[in-house]
C-alpha cells in the first residue's frame, strides 16, 4: 500500500474519531451548547482539523444524524423477515429496546435531542432511515389492522404507530434519563420491557387473538 | 406598608425571576451546560446578586426542582377525589399530559434533564412531591389489583405504575422532543394521549372490565 492509502485510511479514522465525540458531545450536551471548538478540544486537534472534514457545526450534526439513522433503519430491517405482523410488531419493540441500551449515545442523539431546524427539502433525515424505521412500523401496524389482529375501534395504522413507538420510547427514556436515581423503586429494565410490550400487545390485539401473543424472549438481563 | 414589606416583596419576585430564567436555561440545555454567570446575564443582574439568594447551581437546582415537584404533586393529588382506581388511573394520565403541555419548561427539567448526582439522605426530592405523584400512581395500580380489575398475570403494583407512567411519557417527550419536525405524520398530540390511554387500560384490564373503561374526555385540542 502506498502513501495515499495510507493518508486515506488516516483521513477516514480521523473522520470516524470526530464523529465519534461529536455524537457523544451532543448527546450529553444537546445540539445547542456544544461548539466545534469544543469538540476540536476533546480530540486534542486544532478546530480547523475539524473544518477541512465538515463544512460547519450543522454539516456534521446531519452526517451524524444521516449515518446513525442508516443503520438504526437497517438494523431493524431485519425484523422483516417475521411474517407474522404481531410477532413482528413484538420483535421490533423488543429490538429497539436492545439498540437503545447497547448504543445510548446514538438514541440519545437520534431521540432525544431536539434537532436543528431542518434546512428543508435538504433535511437527509426526510424519508431517510429513520423514516423506514418507521414506516416499517406502520407498515406492521397495518397489516395487522387489514388482517383483522387488532380489536374493534383501531383503525389507523400512523396512530397506532405513534402510540407503539411512544411507550417504547417512555420505557427507554426514564432509564436513560432517571435510571439512576434511587427514589423510585425500578424493575430490572428488561421487566420493563416485557411488560411494556404486554401491555401494547393486550391493548391492541382483539380478545380472540390475546391467547396467540408470543412469548416473551428475553435477550439480555440487564438489572 | 414600610420600605421593609417593600424590600422583602422585591427580594421575594426577584428570586422568582432567578427561578424561572434558570429554570428555562436548564430545560433547554441541560443541568451541565448552564452557568451561574449565564444565568445572570439572561435577567441583567451580577453572579454576586444570584449568590445572595442560591448558594450555589446545585442549590438552585434543588430549590427548583423541590418548588416544581411540589407544585406538580398537588396537582397530581386531586385526582384522589375519584374514587374508581380505573378511571383516576385514566384522570391521572390526562392530568399528566396537560402539565407536560401547559408546563414545558417544568417538564423539561423534571423528567427529561438528568439530574446531578444526589447528595445523599439530603437529596430534597427524595419522599417528595415527585415520589408522592409517583406514589399516587402506584397507589391507584394496587388498589385496582386488590379489586381484582386487571387481567390475571399481572400483579407488580409498581411494575405497572412504571410502564404506564412511560407509556405516557413516551407521548409526550417525543411530542417535546421532535413534535415539530415535518417527516413523521404526527396525529395531534390529543389523539395519540387519548390512544395511548385506550391502549393502556385495555392492555391491563380483564376482559369482563374492558368495556367499563371510562370514556375519553378530551381536555383541549392541541394540534
């Protein structure tokens, strides 16, 4: 390998190494109080190091936002293979959970940092991953509805959506946010979980269908 | 009135500015990244006139969020005039869904800021107002337990009160969070409260109470 190999793989880890603490700043910080001088200093570089890898402050927040969601969106992708859109539903409620707890810097940043204004038809969030995270979501919600899995009265499979990933979303988020404090009384996160996704699944599912919830398949016992 | 009144009503509505400038200040970019001095410039005031009324950011902090979670329990606490622990668990998410939205800045920095480390047995949130809101959540899950309402498998009062008090947080903080942003179709806010209940009560409820579950009362119409 010669010289400009190795000047593009140093490129590149450099790239990665900013990445890396820019979403970490950004997570722990919010969009709004970390500067690019900031981030520089962390990785002991000088802030124009910075400038010749991302034009400006919001430049790298939405390379970040744009890697992260790809493979957030193609992680979860893969619970397309489950043709059973209830069980579906359940595996990907029980896989966003995993991802948020093994990549809490990631959701941190994905979910729970309130982006910049989007620069509009630009905005590379629009339709990307965390979109199809999402319409693969409401494309589960769906098929359950059109196969008649979901109790009288549902009928909108974005609602339904919504309200699936916000309890999800609760769960993950008093853990990341008070997980540590000692004045409630916590069940071990994964409980949480489970009981969580029991409780979505006996709200939706008509009463004939209550009995075919899977079972539940804990991945980790993390207390 | 004497010039005494005079001075003690002056200190008294300048240390409520204090309050609520550094309440918003928290809220918005997190415990961490607030100064005293930012707090300071924000109302036009020297740090040495905040030091006469806080100790220091953790005091302020702690006086804050004693003041919020007091204020926000006595709130939650009206709920207990309903007698039925289905329907005051119904109230108490409604309740809590209008603070979170009449309260933003409040709710920002109670359930969605990480809070400094707690200084122990002194920790002033400890047994107070947010563990008695909390505590009147886990009331009203063991009583419809004891009254046999909930379906057969469930039997952890406070595992309940915490899935149900995520499931709404969920709403809500993604509401907070990523409410304005155009790519997801967001349903209003309303909607996706009064789902997400409906979900909640039907996911915990035996199947013979399903049909006592209160109707909803929506409060506003928030688009």
């Amino acid at each position: 390998m010669g010289p400009i190999d190795r000047r593009e793989r140093e490129r590149l880890a450099l790239r990665a190494r900013i990445m890396k603490k820019a979403r970490r700043l950004f997570a722990e910080k919010g969009y709004e109080a970390v500067t690019m001088r900031q981030i520089a200093e962390a990785i002991e570089y000088s802030p124009r190091t910075i400038y010749l890898h991302f034009k400006d402050k919001e430049d790298l927040f939405w390379e970040l936002c744009s890697e992260d969601f790809r493979s957030f969106g193609e992680g979860m992708a893969q619970v397309l293979a489950i043709a059973d859109p209830v069980a579906r539903l359940r595996q990907l409620g029980s896989a966003y959970a995993q991802f948020a707890m093994s990549h809490q810097h990631h959701y941190r940043l994905m979910f729970m940092t309130r982006h910049p204004e989007p620069v509009g038809p630009q905005d590379p969030c629009k339709g990307n991953p965390e979109a199809d995270a999402y319409a693969l979501l409401v494309v589960t919600t769906r098929e359950a509805l059109e196969q008649g899995r979901f109790r009288p009265g549902l009928e909108d499979p974005e609602l339904l959506a919504q309200i699936v990933w916000a309890c999800l979303h609760g769960v993950i988020s008093l853990e990341l946010t008070h997980g540590q404090e000692a004045y409630i009384p916590w069940r071990p996160f994964q409980a949480r979980v489970e009981a969580a996704l029991g409780m979505v699944l006996h709200g939706l599912l008509r009463e004939s269908e209550t009995e075919s919830i899977p079972p539940s398949k804990p991945k980790r016992s993390r207390p």
